[in-house]
C-alpha cells in the first residue's frame, strides 16, 4: 500500500512535469520541467529497488544531461531565452494532440488487452530483492550465458567515438573562422 | 505491490507527451528535450517489465543501463551538432536549416 502511494505520488509528478515541460513557452523552464522528470523517474527506480539504476539515473541524467542542455540553450539564443520565437502553431497544435491521443489510446489498450500479462502476473514477491552491486559488476563483466561484457565494451568505443565526434564537429568551425 | 498495468499506463502517457512535445515544438534544443522524455518512459518500462514480470532475470536492468549511456552519448553530440547549426545559420529553429551548407 505505502508504495501504491509513492508510486500515485511520483506518477502525478512525473506526468505534471512533462506537461509542463512541453507546453512551456521559456526554454529553460522546459529544461526544469525535465529535471523533474527525471527525478521522478529515478524515485520509480528506487520503488522498484533498482537502487543503482536510479542513482546512475540521478547523476548521468539529472547530473549529467540537464547541465548539458542548460549550457547549451544559454550558448545558443538570447531570443529564445525570453519566450520570443516559440508561437502558437494554431491547428498543428490541435493535430499533435490529436495524433498522439490516439496513440497513447492505442498503446495502452494493446498493453492491457493482450494475455501473456494475465499469465505472468502472480509474483507477490517480485519486490523482496533487491540487486546488490556484486551482482551488477559481475554480470557487466561476465561472458557467460547472461553476461554483458560484449555490450559493455561496445558502449566504451561508443562513448569514445561521441567523444571525438563531438569535439570534431565543434572545432570545425572554429579552425574555419580562424582562417 | 503495483499492479505492473499502472507502469504501463504511465510510460504509455509520457511516451506520448513526448512525441506531442517533439511534433510541436519548433526550437531544436526543445525537441530534444522531448525526445529524453520517450527514451525515459521506454526505461520506464524496461525496468518495470523486469522486475514486476520476470523477477529473476536482470536483462530489463541492464537495457536500461545501456540506454541511460547511449541517450548520453546521443544528446552529448546533439547538442554539439546544435550549437554548430547555431553558429553557421544564426537561428536555433528548425524552419531555418533547409540546405545542409549555406
């Protein structure tokens, strides 16, 4: 019951602050409304006793990400700072939310209407465990069956790769200006 | 316990308040901005179906762990490409990029 309560609270926020976050006019007021976001996503991490999930939630996206985007509206446009360039769309607003009710009224029907759920539900103890970091680090290193070492490496030459991509694509220009 | 269809429901309406989001707005940084709220529901779900459905495996964890790092990666070079955009066009809008070059 405590956690249908938290999870009633930290819906409501998430939702709230997603709504916020895309009907805003000021951009940054956009980014805030992200944060919240994801804060809220990572307390659900927390409820389902992901803890480490939800604490590399909170410092690569809440951390990470957020001062990102907040560096980069204040390096793009004054303009947009001050609510000036985002206008009313008129009827293409209505057709946004138009397409995505039905979408939303699709999915959600799909999840809920199809069987296997109702065949797997049952598990009154799903919550009891949670995933100590033994077996986080050993799973992420393991070559095993279920092990992850193959993905983990990718996602270090992919990190790498976006590393010199984007210092690449930054320093284009400026060697271009300098000459 | 929560019923695993709530988790459902709410990735299901964050998901979709990001594609409104990403349809409406007309300012790149914005967009993006849009497009972490559906990677985030998509983890939503992930870690949901995990550990309310099939509570011995850790597959739904570790997905959301790759995602988590790829969607850094991905908006780290978004935003490089975005402020290039701004410093060649002189507009962060989407109508004003029509040609790749000036």
């Amino acid at each position: 019951m405590a956690r249908l309560v938290m999870f009633a609270i930290l819906a409501v926020v998430i939702l709230a602050s997603a709504v916020f976050c895309v009907s805003t006019k000021r951009i940054m007021r956009a980014a805030t409304g992200l944060l919240f976001v994801l804060f809220g996503v990572a307390g659900l991490y927390f409820l389902l006793d992901y803890t480490f999930l939800g604490a590399a939630q909170i410092s690569i996206y809440a951390g990470g990400i957020t001062m990102m985007y907040i560096f980069a509206i204040q390096l793009v446009s004054k303009r947009t700072l001050q609510g000036l360039s985002e206008r009313w769309l008129g009827k293409r607003t209505f057709l946004a939310a138009f397409i995505a009710l039905v979408g939303v009224a699709t999915v959600i029907l799909v999840l809920l209407k199809n069987q296997f759920i109702n065949i797997l539900t049952g598990n009154e103890n799903a919550l009891a465990n949670e995933i100590t970091m033994d077996i986080v680090g050993k799973t992420l290193m393991s070559a095993d069956k279920y092990g992850y070492v193959l993905p983990f490496e990718f996602i270090s030459v992919f990190l790498l790769a976006c590393i010199i991509g984007g210092l690449v694509i930054l320093n284009k220009n400026k060697k271009e200006e300098s000459k | 316990m929560i019923p695993v269809e709530y988790f459902f429901i709410l990735s299901g309406l964050l998901f979709f308040i990001g594609v409104f989001g990403f349809v409406t707005r007309r300012n790149l940084v914005a967009m993006l901005i849009s497009v972490e709220l559906v990677l985030n529901s998509v983890d939503i779900n992930f870690a949901a179906f995990n550990r309310l459905l099939f509570p011995g495996g850790y597959e739904g964890m570790f997905f959301t762990l790759f995602s988590i790092g790829v969607s850094a990666a991905e908006s780290a070079v978004a935003l490089a490409i975005i402020i290039n955009v701004y410093r060649h066009f002189h507009s962060d809008q989407v109508n004003s990029i029509e040609n790749m070059k000036l």
